[in-house]
C-alpha cells in the first residue's frame, strides 16, 4: 500500500493544525513532518518558511482576513488561508495565483465545494482589494501589537517595562529569522581550524563579533558536517554563550549546573574548565541526562556527570557548600526566543509569568546550600521580562542577605557596555541573539 503523498503546503497545514490542537511546539512538528511527508532538498526551506512565517505573522494575518470572512469558519480553513495570504503578501517567489490555486485544491481535498468557493473567493477578494490599512488602529501600543503580530498584554507589559520605542524595536527584530551560531569547542580544535573544515565542507561561517570561540553560519547545515560529528564544535545561541563567561568556571573546580538539559552551557562550561575537575549536571528527566552524556561524548568532555534529579532537592543527595560555582538557569516564558519558538507568545499568558518566579526563588534558595563560602551563583533565563529577572534578583537577596550581587567582569569585552546595575539584559536586537539574562552574585566567607 503506497503511502499518500502530502505536498509541502499541506505538510505546512498539518504543522499549524497540530500546533493549534495539541500546543505542540513548531519545531518539533517541523522535524517530524520533514520525516513523516518525505520532505527533501528545497522544499524543507519553503516548509519551514511557510510555517514559522504564518505562525510568526498570525495576528497581522487575521486582521487582513477578517473583513473578508463573513462567517465561522472550521480552524483548519482558517490555517490554510492565513498560510495562502502569508505567501501572497510575503514571499516574493511565489506568485499570488500559485498561492490561491494551491489553496483552492487544498480546500478541496480536505472539504468540500463550498469550503474551497469560500478559499477561493476570500484570496480572490484580497488580491482585488488589497488588505486593511494599519493606519486605521489609533491606539500604538494595539497598533504595534497587531502590526508585528506580538499578544496585546505582552506589548503593553514590555513598553511599561522598557519603554515603547526599545519595545517596537524588539518586536521588529522578533520577526526576522534567526542566525544559527556556534561553539568551537578548544579542548579538540582551534576556531582557524573549524572555519577552514567547514569551507571544505561548503559550509560559509565567520568568526562571532561577540564571543571569542563563536561562530556564525551564514549559508548551510553543520549538524551534518564532519566537524560537528567529531565533536569540534556545538549549535548554541551567542546570548546563551554567556552564561559560563560569567560563572567563568576555573580547571580543577566543582561547578553544579542545577537545570542543565540540553547542556550547551554544561558542555562550554566543561570546555572552560579544559576537561578537569567536575561539572555535576542536573534534569528533572532521565532521557536529557542521556542526551547531556551523548554531547559530552560527541566533545570527548569527561569532565560532566549527569543526574537526573528536581534541582530543589539537590541537598538531599550531595552534601552542602561542596560546589565552588553553581549555575541556576532557570525554567522562564522563553519570551526571549521568540524568533526561535514563534508560538511561544501565543500560548503564554501573564499568569504564568506570575507563577515561574516562585519556582526560579526555590531553585536559587537550593543554590545557595550547595555553594561553598566565597563561591560564584549565576542566575539566568532566556526571557525578557523584569518579574522573572530584576524583581527575582532583588527578592532573592532580601531572602539570602549572605549573598550579594556582583559585576560579572569575566564577560567578553563587546559585552560589557550593555551591563547595566551589575545585571545584563540582553534583547534581541543588541547584536541578533536571544533576549537573555545574567545576573552574578558571591556568597559570604
């Protein structure tokens, strides 16, 4: 029996649906589509550009279609014509008719007449009458909100936090595909050496501008490059990169990084250390433990051992004030990787950003125990947000007053300047990485 065969429009469909029906995070549907519909070459580009592009646009897509739709209609109708008008306003390569021709076979197959008369005659509509003005919304922050299709709460949460104009800034930047970086793992070759295996590999990469023993992929994939297999280097987010800058970990130490999977951090901070002393790394699930060895066994790193653990139990399996660094990178909204995990802002509410801190205070109350007098604590998260970070930060040191915040010197030099209050907020639109945030303290003799 031959499998039925799924153009990369539906595949993209398939994707949005699942998304909406089941919150499943894009890219991991995306995966498993390329794998489930047989997507080659070409076609996994115009994939995943279809559906990050309409999941990213959303809201800016509903407000151009609703004129347009007279009545309720089913979710996946809904999908495939944000996903047609996605391509029409969008992607230059695609001509408008292919779009509305594709859609209108789409509607057929998963419906019926009326559905693919209704596709059919909604992108037919547009296409004569062009879409709604923006100019029409009179609030800015609505405007912004709909212009860069970013939730209304979240747009309004951040430019009272930060102000509207480094909020639309932010906004913009969140929309554009992210550069893929990564790591030159020293302790196996030099970042010379890794730039000129991957050139003969057809893979164009340059030095990062930000972290010394980064990179940045301008054209092609090193998951599949000789390189990335020998364990000369790791996929990883420049941001991400500075967290062990500022636990800047010394060979020989003990270093406990308390939520560890997938262990990017684990691994750079085992690199730093050149493969001595120990970095005990923690997850609450067994199946990242194991992913965390098999990096380190790829990067030929003995220096981490795995435990799969709640972090905030840490006390009962490992005697206290034994670590000289700990690292609490802790479970965040992820508001800073929006570009990355575009569906993200559409699943968070403001309740669950109330919720995280207390989670993020009990993991660092635990850190403290297990940190020896003199010791370093790093606090990170990959969102942007003053609840999870600053307010975090200043309620953590009313509870430990043994702790005090500390400027985190160690940071690579093009980073210092955006050090503000001994903290680092880092948006996405500083230098194209992950919104981040770093704070370091030192606990008392």
């Amino acid at each position: 029996m031959t499998k039925p065969s799924y153009s990369v429009r539906e595949a993209a469909l398939h994707i949005l649906d699942q998304i909406d029906k089941n919150q499943s995070y894009s890219n991991l549907l995306l995966n498993h589509a390329i794998r489930q519909f047989e997507i080659k070459g070409p076609d996994i580009g115009l994939l995943t550009e279809l559906t990050y592009g309409t999941i990213q646009r959303k809201l800016t897509l509903d407000f151009y279609l609703t004129p347009f739709i007279k009545k309720k209609v089913e979710g996946w109708v809904r999908n495939l014509l944000r996903m047609s008008l996605y391509q029409m306003l969008y992607l230059d390569r695609v001509p408008e008719r292919a779009a509305i021709h594709e859609a209108v076979e789409i509607a057929k197959k998963k419906g019926h007449k009326g559905i693919s008369g209704l596709v059919n005659g909604v992108l037919r509509s547009i296409q004569r009458q062009g879409v709604p003005s923006l100019d029409t919304i009179n609030d800015p922050i609505e405007r912004l909100s709909i212009e860069t299709s970013h939730p209304l709460w979240l747009v309004a949460r951040w430019s009272e936090q930060f102000g509207l104009t480094k909020t639309r800034e932010m906004c913009e930047t969140n929309l554009l595909p992210p550069v893929q970086t990564a790591r030159v793992n020293r302790t196996q070759s030099s970042k010379d050496e890794v730039l000129r295996l991957l050139a003969e590999e057809g893979v164009e990469a340059e030095e990062s501008r930000i972290i010394p023993e980064g990179i940045q992929i301008k054209r092609g994939n090193i998951a599949h490059t000789e390189a990335f297999r020998s364990g000369f280097l790791t996929i990883q987010d420049e941001s991400s990169m500075l967290v062990a800058y500022a636990l800047d970990p010394r060979p020989g130490e003990s270093v406990l990084d308390m939520c560890a999977a997938p262990g990017g951090k684990t691994t750079h901070i085992a690199e730093r250390m050149n493969n001595e002393g120990k970095v005990l790394a923690l997850d609450l699930h067994p199946h990242k433990i194991k992913l965390i060895q098999e990096n380190a066994s790829r990067l030929e790193l003995t220096n981490i051992e795995g435990h799969a653990l709640d972090a905030r139990k840490v006390q009962e399996r490992f005697e206290p004030a034994s670590f000289d660094r700990v690292l609490v990178d802790a479970p965040c909204s992820g508001l800073g990787v929006l570009r990355r995990k575009p569906d993200i802002k559409y699943a968070k509410n403001e309740r669950d950003l109330e919720s995280l801190q207390s989670i993020q205070l009990s993991l660092l109350s635990s850190a403290v125990e297990m940190l020896k007098p003199g010791g370093t604590l790093v606090y990170s998260t990959c969102t942007v947000d003053k609840k999870e970070n600053h307010q975090t930060v200043t309620q953590f040191l009313v509870k430990q007053p043994q702790m005090k915040l500390a400027t985190a010197e160690s940071l690579p030099e093009a980073i210092q300047p955006l050090v503000q209050e001994q903290v680092l907020q880092v948006f996405p639109q500083d230098f194209g990485g992950d919104g981040f945030f770093i704070a370091c303290f030192k606990k008392g003799e």
